[in-house]
C-alpha cells in the first residue's frame, strides 16, 4: 500500500486543518504501508475503531476518516464504518435521555449495527422481566464473527420494533459460515445470524431508532465510504493520465467526467455537513437528506467506475490487484443503495413532506 496514493480525502478543498480521528487514520494508513504491517488489516481496523469511537469528534472529521479509509482500501472502511455509526447512536440516546444499557460503557467492545430485514424467519424480541431476548434470524450483519456486540432491530411480541444491544459472545448467537461468496469485500463476510434466546437490552423507546436526527447522519456515514472508493478509483485514472507524455484526449475526457462527478459528491456531503450541524433537521427532512445525498454519491461512484473502466481498458483490471480489489469492492458496497427502489422513495418523502401545498425547491 502506497503512502503516497492513500492520502486524507478532504470534503472542503483548500482546508489544511486535520481532525483528530483523520490524523489516526492517516497514520494507520502509513503503519500498514510499512513491511511490518499488521498480517490481518481488518483486526488492526477494528482496533483502530476502538480507539476512534471513544474520541469526541466533528461530523466533517468523522466523514473525511472514513472516506479516506474507503480512498485505502473499503474494506477497511467497512469494519469501520459501523462501530462509528453505533457509538453515534449510543452517544445520541444518552444525550436524549432515552435507555441505554450498561454493556455500552465499554469502551473495549467493538459493535456492529444489524438493522437489515427481510428473514424467512425474523427477530422477534420477547420481554422478559425488566429486559428482554431475542429468539430468530438477522440478516446481513456485516463481521458478526469478530465483533464484541451490536445494536439490532427486532419486532417486539406485541408489534413495535425496537433496538436492541446484544453480546455476540452469548451462547444462544450462532454464525452460519459458508454463506458468503462474494468476490467484492471478501473480508467483510455479511451474512445471517441465528439468535436462540439471547439476551438484550433495549436502547431507546419505539421508534426512537428511525426518528431521531441522527438517523441521516448514519445513513451518509455511509455514502462517504462510498465517495472514497470513487476517488481512489479517480486517483489511478489521474495517475494514468499524468504519467503519459502526451494523454489521450479520451483519457482526459473522461478524467474531467470523472472529476465533474466528484465534485458533486463532495458539495452533497459538504452541504449535508452544514445542515446536520445547524441542528434544526426534523426526522422528515433527514430522511430526504439522506436519500438526496446517498443517491448523489452512488450515482457518481457508478459514473467514476464507467469512466475509469472506458480509460484504462482492462489492464488494471487484470493486472492491478488494488485497482481490481477496489472496483469489485465498490460494486458491491454501492448496492447498499437500492437504485430506483430509493429513488422511488425519495419522490414519496418529498410529496409526504408538503405543507400547505408548498414544493420542495
């Protein structure tokens, strides 16, 4: 891994600052650059999580980390990503008064946030007493394996859904192998988990999970890995370019597509940085935000991985193991957006969101 290719992604060009959680990552990113890196990345990620999660942050500096973490290597990314999204919540359900279960204050435990859907045979949460257990399948939960615990969406007997904190460490928590057959992220296993009366603790009241503010910044958290595997991608197209004597007009054409779409991506996220941090985003317009700002940056991941395939031609491909890594790998972690499934949803908020007949621009 190159140090000189895997450099802070920043969301405000011409800003020089660091944040303090994109200063670890860069100096992580050096560490396994070097010949004694860590033989096993995604445990040196997870450890690199632990130590970012119990540091107090800007929304920028947690997005620019985790961008320049997917501009790496998105697996890395990716075992990342959700143990900021789940510490997040917990951070917020305290800060709001709602529940929260002493198994958050370790700051030892790496966690995961399995919210997927979708089970032939789903999660069903029974009260038990003062708490709760969790009897069914999750699907979808991403490093079940090697994580300490997660925050889970489980339906409730009596109909509410709520989440949930769970030790995977119990006994009643199995993870199948064998299910994931991925040629993208092949670090990442995400498959099902069988729970037989595991223990939780609730988080929050019903509903709290899905309505509260920060429930956009969670969901863009993600896009912003997105948004860092695009410029790694953009990155090998501007080295092509830049190391030929005279480029080809094509290579250039699509190199200044390549930088169109970026920086699309970039304002989206820069934007969405500005009205989170306004604090006045009421549960309704940060789903729209999300969706606008997630369906920007898939969009403009699908445009850079046509371009810079069109560029390059099938050299990298065959021949560049970052490259082809990092192209599978953004393939596959971009369908986390449900293309015109979302964008379909997207159109309904907006007509769900009118007041007194007003448009939404």
């Amino acid at each position: 891994m190159s140090t000189e290719k895997h450099t802070r992604v920043t969301l405000a060009p011409g800003r020089t600052g660091l944040g303090d959680q994109t200063s670890r990552t860069i100096d992580f990113l050096r560490e396994l650059a070097e010949p004694s890196a860590p033989s096993d990345p995604i445990a040196a990620a997870l450890e690199l999580a632990r130590t970012l999660g119990v540091a107090p942050t800007t929304l920028t500096d947690r997005w620019e980390t985790l961008a320049t973490l997917g501009a790496a290597d998105l697996a890395l990314a990716r075992a990342v990503e959700p143990h900021l999204d789940a510490r997040g919540i917990l951070d917020e359900a305290h800060a709001a008064g709602e529940i929260v279960p002493d198994a958050a204050a370790s700051p030892a435990a790496t966690w995961g946030v399995f919210a997927a859907e979708g089970s032939p045979t789903p999660l069903v949460a029974t009260a038990v007493g003062d708490s709760w257990s969790l009897t069914g399948i999750k699907p979808w939960c991403s490093l079940a394996g090697r994580l300490d615990r997660a925050l889970i969406t489980a339906r409730t007997t009596d109909g509410p859904r709520l989440l949930f904190a769970v030790d995977l460490h119990h006994p009643g928590v199995t993870v199948p192998g064998g299910t994931w057959h991925s040629r993208g992220l092949t670090e990442i296993p995400s498959g099902p988990v069988e729970f037989d009366v595991v223990a939780a603790h609730a988080v929050g009241s019903p509903g709290w999970y899905l309505e509260r503010p920060g429930f956009a910044t969670g969901g863009i958290g993600v896009a912003a890995c997105w948004f860092g595997g695009a410029v790694g991608l953009a990155r090998t197209l501007f080295d092509f370019c830049a190391a030929a004597a005279t480029p080809s007009p094509f290579a250039l054409m699509h190199l200044g597509a390549v930088d169109e779409a970026l920086a699309d991506a970039r304002r989206a996220l820069a934007e969405a940085v500005s009205v989170i941090e306004a604090g006045t985003l009421s549960s309704t317009n940060g789903a729209i935000l999300a969706k606008r700002v997630r369906g920007t940056v898939a969009r403009t991941c699908e445009t850079v991985i046509e371009r810079t395939g069109h560029a390059l031609g099938p050299a990298p491909l065959a021949l560049d193991p970052e490259h082809a890594k990092r192209v599978v790998d953004l393939q596959l972690y971009i369908r986390q957006h449900h293309a015109e499934r979302d964008e379909a949803g997207l159109g309904e908020a907006l007509l769900d969101a009118r007041v007194e007949g007003n448009r939404p621009w």
